[in-house]
C-alpha cells in the first residue's frame, strides 16, 4: 500500500469557458469538482493504475468537508486530520477555443500545532501497513518548513521508504533528509540547483547534484517528459525520456500522473527505462483530459511506444 | 415576515486578483463564499435591515448542502427543498486595480416534478406567516415558464402579496398574473416591453406599458439608479431615482439590494418617494462591498441625501 500526504489539500474546480475573456460574463459549458493537491492527485492516479492507496493530510472547515466527500465519492480511501481554518479551493478557467489555461488560487489555511501533532500521530499508524510514503506539494502556514525533512527521517528510521515532490525550502530540507525519491519540476529542480538549465548537459548535472544532496532516485519532471535518475546496485543511470506530441487540453497534474505511474511500475519490479516509458506515456496522457490526476490508461498504453528513451551519458564523476 | 424564494439558488464564489489576466496563474487576495441567487441576496439584504424573512427555494447535492450551511451561518432562516441535481456554482474575479468584473456561471441543476410539488407545499405553508412573498431569479431546468404566474395567482388567491424579479417568459406570464410589484432592471424591462429604452420618455412608456401588462407597482432598476411606478389611492406616480456617485467594487446584487430597502420601506409605511430615496442609496452602498446582498446601512444612509429624485410627467393616458 501507498500513503500519499498532502498538506494543502484543495478543492480544485475547473470551468469550460468558450471565449472566456476578462470583465465578460461566461456560462461555463462545463464544470468539474475534484479534490485536489498533489498527494490526492497521485492517491487518484494511483487508484486507477489500481494500486492499493490512502490519501491523507488536512482538510479544514467546510471545504475540507467537501474535499473529504468527493474522495469518497470516488471511492478512494481517505484518512484526513480534520483542521478548524478553511482549506483552499483552487478554480481554474479551461478556454478551448483560445488554448488558454487560467488558473486562481487562494491561500492555504493555517495550522494549529495540535493539529499537526494529530497528523503525525496518523502518518505513524498508516505508515505500518504502507510500502511507500509520499509527501507531496506545498505547506500551508503554520507549518514549519522541516515538516517534510523531519516526517522523512522518522520514517526512515523505522524502514518505512519515502518520496517528496515539493519545492523550496522545504524541498531542500527534505531532499537532505534522504528520501528514496524525488520528484520536482523544472521550476523546482532550479530552485533546489541554484541555477537554471538550458541544455541537456545541465539537466544531468542537476540531477546528480539532486542525488548528492541526498535522494538517490531523481525524477526531474516537464510538460514534454522527464529526466530521471536512478540507482541501481549502487550505480546511478540517468536517462532523458520525451513523450509523443498531443494537443493538451489541460497541463495541470500531468507531473504528478508521471509520478504515479513510476511509482507503481517500481513497486511492481520493472525496470526503470520500462517505468519511465509508462510513466512519461501516462503523464502525457493525463493532459488530454480536464481535472488533476485523471488519464485514460489505454491511451497512456497507446501513447507508450511513441516515448523516446536516451541514457544520458556520466557528465562528472 | 417576508418570504423569498430561490428557485435556482447558488454557491456564490467571489475571487480578488489583482491584475487578473487571462491564461495566467493568479492568487487571490480574497475569496468569498456566500449562498447566493437572487431570492437569497434579497434576504440578506432584509436581514440587515431588521425586516423578518425566510429564504426558501431549491438547493441540490452538495452545493445545496453548503448553500443552506452558508445561510445558516448567515443566520437567515432557511427552508429550502433538497434536490437531487447539483446546484451551481457562480465565480467572480475581482480585479480592483484594473476595476474589471469577471463572471462564470453554470447552469442549474434539472429540478424533477416531485420535487416541485414538495417546494408549492413548502410555500403554501410558509406563506401563511408571510406579508409578502418574493420570486426572484431564473427558472432551473424543468421547471415550466409559467410556475411563478401559478404560483402568484395561486398566492393571490389566498390573498398574500407577491413580488417578481425575473427575466424572459417566466416574467412576462408571471406579470400577467398581477403580483404587488414587479423589478425588472433595464434589459429585462426591454425584453417584457419589446423594445429599447434611450430617453425618459421611454423608461416613462415601459413603466406604465408593465403596469398596463398587470403589476400595479414597477422598479425598472439601473445601476445608477431606478424608474419607478407606484399606485397610490387608483392613481399612478411615476418617479427616476438618480444615485450619487460612487467608485463601484461589484455592482452584482446591486438591484437586489435596492428592492430589499424599497420593501422594507413600504411595509414600514413610508411614502413611495421617501423609500425609493433610501433603496437607492442602499443600491449605491451595495456596490462599494463584494459579496450580493451585502451592504453597510449606515453607508446608504450617508448616501441617501446625494439620491436625486424627479416626479416623471404622464406620457400618455
């Protein structure tokens, strides 16, 4: 089983717009309510590659309410620390006509020290039957940014392997905590590097000075694909994989799709060119369709083949 | 005690970002969620005017469970029919710096015939305790043009006063039942009349063209102000109300809130020109807040002496 935590777990709306232009009144041609964040949105990806999962964190106020029930109403097993502040709700305006993608999001609510006590105290009961914790998006206020590396290290005491996809501070504080896995974005990564990445070369250098800090698998994730690190027998393999061109309708939770299908190829024994093949194939096919975590797993099947895989060659020692 | 009834209640969401831009990734410096449809920001705004009222109407699945939460919180007393379909959601963004108002609504949700029935039986029994009864807003899907004349002439009966803000056939039919008071704003006051107002003279016409179509008293609301005809002792008085200026925040609900005071007024039992005087400055005062409905009416009560008020000459016979 997996744990997915999410800290900030949201209410994501997504509203069709046709022709939706500013200081305008619309009628959304659609409109989609999810839970959402990214440890939900890998717990609903992770559900539909059909690997056993339970999506914890907080959830606050009436919106919290509301997240709890649209888990359950997608049948996926939920275990949050109720929280007295507000959780956010995230609305986001999908223009087909136009291609365009707008996204507004609100704060994150504030969280009260016995509140977190309370998760902790969850993470350490879930985590027993778990194979795999994974912490993933931003903290909301209140919570300090050594949360993840702490969490981390508690768990790895206790033999339990980890994975982080966050950014920042707390991305950093994480990574040195030495998690089994992680998983930023481009933004992210550069952040974490402390420079920015142009050419091929620079990507592998990040993913090693990722590794260094202290993860020993990397997934450096992008709209187009992803770089990936891998340790295997103690000998690192990098590899570069760029999935076939689609139209996206929507790019959101692409990365976090990508993850999970890693993630579930990994624990099922494939290899790690096999994983990433399935996993780059089912985030691109997680942006065919509106809503964070969903894909279509026969077309991420069709979209397989057309994913180009290089081994990137050592770039330093 | 005033009845409103909301027949297409919403979750109404309203979202400040500063410079909102489309196809961007924005985070609101506010957000808001209230109950909302035009039936429930009349309440509110009768609530703040100390005037007893109950809001009742449709609310379905879970945007209807959080819509009665809302008002409950509000403490509007509520009594709304449970629907089975999802009530919908409306979304605002305000953009303050750049004064721009964008909105998304969806449609509502599919009202089936017994659930219609359970909401007349609601109504017959509330209208008992009730002064008035107002019907504002659109008509859900399924829900036959002609329920708000049914149920006016079926009040009528009974002789309970009603009130109608609505739009298209189901205003027109439900004029022509004779409620109290109509209050359409100037575009649906167009399309009951079947032409466009440039001049005095026309929004003169168009009042008593409604009043001639069966409503004895008419609100034709603007954002500046209003028209209005009100029947004293067999004798119509016609009147336009000018607001003075003010720097608008959001002027949805605006209109709601100038019936509310006008109501308010009148049952209070001042004379038509003194409460058109202080609906207006509530309509005014509406505008400087987010949220339908909502005012400060110490604000509208500073506004009142800048309300410009002419007694219009009879047109025609």
């Amino acid at each position: 089983m997996i744990v997915t935590v999410t800290m900030n777990a949201a209410l994501d709306r997504t509203l069709t717009v046709p022709n939706f232009q500013r200081g305008q009144r619309h009628r959304a041609s659609q409109g989609l309510t999810l839970a959402g964040g990214k440890g939900i949105n890998i717990a609903r990806a992770l559900k539909r590659l059909d690997v056993p999962v339970v999506a914890t964190g907080l959830a606050g106020g009436r919106t919290g309410t509301r997240i709890v029930e649209e888990l359950t109403s997608e049948a996926i097993l939920n275990d949050f620390v109720r929280i007295a502040d507000e959780s956010r709700t995230s609305t986001a305006v999908v223009d087909e006509t136009a291609s365009s993608y707008t996204e507004i999001n609100e704060w994150g609510p504030h969280v009260e020290l016995g509140e977190l006590e309370m998760l902790r105290e969850k993470l350490h009961y879930l985590s027993r039957g778990a194979e795999l914790v994974v912490f993933a998006g931003t903290l909301p206020r209140g919570v300090d940014e050594s949360f993840y590396a702490e969490a981390i290290r508690e768990l790895g005491r206790r033999g339990v392997q980890t994975v982080l996809d966050s950014e920042g501070e707390p991305l950093r504080l994480g990574t040195e905590a030495e998690p089994y896995l992680v998983s930023p974005n481009q933004r992210e990564a550069e952040g974490l590097v402390g420079q920015e990445f142009h050419d091929d070369d620079d990507f592998a250098m990040a993913l090693d000075a990722i590794a260094d800090l202290g993860a020993p698998n990397v997934l450096l994730t992008q709209e187009e694909g992803c770089f990936a690190l891998v340790r295997e027998e103690r000998r690192r393999v990098r590899f570069h994989a760029v999935a076939p061109r689609v139209e996206p309708v929507s790019v959101v939770g692409s990365g976090d799709v990508l993850l999970a299908s890693f993630l579930a190829s990994r624990l099922a024994g494939k290899p790690p060119d096999e994983a990433l093949r399935s996993a780059v194939a089912a985030g691109a096919a997680a942006t065919l369709e509106v809503g964070a975590g969903r894909f279509d797993p026969r077309e991420a099947g069709r979209l397989t083949g057309g994913v180009e895989i290089v081994e990137l060659e050592v770039v330093r020692s």
